[in-house]
C-alpha cells in the first residue's frame, strides 16, 4: 500500500498496520494526521478525529457499533479495502449550555441531576413545537451514531445515519409509562424547569457544564463525519 494511512488511538493498531506492509503516520488526539484515510481506535480517538479540521474517511476500530467498528485484529484486511468502501456519514452536533460552548458531540449529551435517586424537572423543545415536560432523573439525547448505546435500553429504536434524526429519552421519568421521542436534533433544546437538584451536562460522556434552573442545553448541527463500512465492519443491530 503505497498512500500512508493514519492512525490514531492505540500504537498495537499502527504495529500490525506495518507488519501487513502498510505506511502508517501515527497521531494523537491533540495532533490528528493529515492523511485522506484515518483509523481511528476507541471512541475518544473518533471524537478527536470528527473535531479536527479536514475531511478524512475515517475506519472506526473498538468504537461501537453505531459507527459500524471492525475489530483491531481485522484492521489491515479493512484498510485493504478502504478503495471499495460504502460511507457513512454521521452528523455532529455543537452543544451549547446557556448560550456558552460546550461541546461536540458524536454519540449523545445527556443532562442528569449529580445526585443519586434525585429529579428535576424538563423540558424538550424543537424550534417549531414543545415536546415534553416531564419530571425525571435526566435526558438522554442519541445521535444515530449513539442511538445503539442507552437510549436503545429503555426502548429507542436504533438510527440510520445520513440525516440528523436522533432518540430523545427521560431517564428514570416520575411515570409508568413514560414517553421517548425519534426528533431532529438541529435546534432542539433542553430546560431545567425546577431548581430541586443539581443538574450536569455530559457531552459523550464527559462532564462539560452544570445546568441552572431556566438554562437550556442547545443542539445545532456542526457538520458530518465519513466513516467506511467494509466486510469486516460490524452490524449496527447485532
């Protein structure tokens, strides 16, 4: 293999990348490699890879199956065929907390009281209609990319990529029966509506902000990520 393939995550990958004969620029997730195909290990690795500049296709390893992952020991048979490639493209979405950056996110945000077995009170809101107020633990909002991860545990469907359609769910709602929502995530919002706890926001899983009553989490799409499905990659459903 002749164009350099960069990797990104994990030198085990870059190793068995070289061994199978390949030209391997390896970076970090301050200095992601220029190059047109980028390997990417772990979930942190894609986050820094979709936040850098350029427009890199991009072959997920160990990063979930929203992303369509191949497993590390298959990584050169998979860039192998990086050429014959079907791409994905997911969206991301800069998060806002009270009008301040706070993120970008790749799989989910979620916004849920610090302390155990406490509520608050939400609610979800689209640029056009509200949604839904509810009492609850948190929310969780699933890009397509994350839609396989929580919120498909408490009943979301799972999420083709391509548009900017995600699943939006309360976590532990104060109901029997309580609603999720399948919703455009370009403009959508979240407010804290009662100041009965401490609320945080996370931004695929990184604390990013704390929440007040009255300030909302606010979503915008940023841009897309390409990523390559190959032989090798795995099921979204499986």
């Amino acid at each position: 293999m002749s164009e350099s393939v960069g990797v990104v995550g994990e030198d085990a990958v870059a190793d068995r990348l070289r061994a199978a004969g390949a030209s391997v620029v390896t970076g970090t997730a301050d200095a992601v490699p220029s190059t047109d195909h980028i390997v990417a290990v772990g979930r942190p690795a894609l986050r820094a890879v979709a936040a850098a500049e350029g427009d890199p296709l991009v072959l997920p390893v160990a990063a979930g199956r929203g992303v369509r992952s191949v497993d590390p020991e298959a990584v050169p048979a998979a860039v192998a065929a990086l050429a014959d490639a079907r791409i994905e493209r997911h969206p991301l979405f800069d998060v806002a907390a009270a009008g301040t950056t706070a993120g970008t996110a790749v799989f989910n945000v979620t916004v849920v009281t610090d302390e155990a077995a406490r509520i608050s009170a939400y609610a979800v809101e689209t640029p056009g209609d509200t949604v839904g107020r509810f009492r609850a633990d948190g929310v969780s909002i699933a890009t397509p990319a994350g839609s396989p991860g929580y919120t498909r545990r408490v009943g979301g469907p799972v999420v083709a990529p391509g548009g900017s359609v995600g699943v939006v769910a309360p976590i532990a709602p104060f109901q029997t029966d309580p609603d999720h929502w399948v919703l455009p995530l370009d403009g959508l919002s979240v407010s804290v509506t009662r100041d009965e706890a401490t609320v945080a926001l996370f931004v695929d899983g990184e604390r990013a902000a704390t929440v007040a009553r009255g300030e909302s989490v606010e979503l915008e799409l940023a841009g897309r990520i390409r990523t390559a499905v190959v032989a090798e990659s795995r099921s979204r459903f499986a």
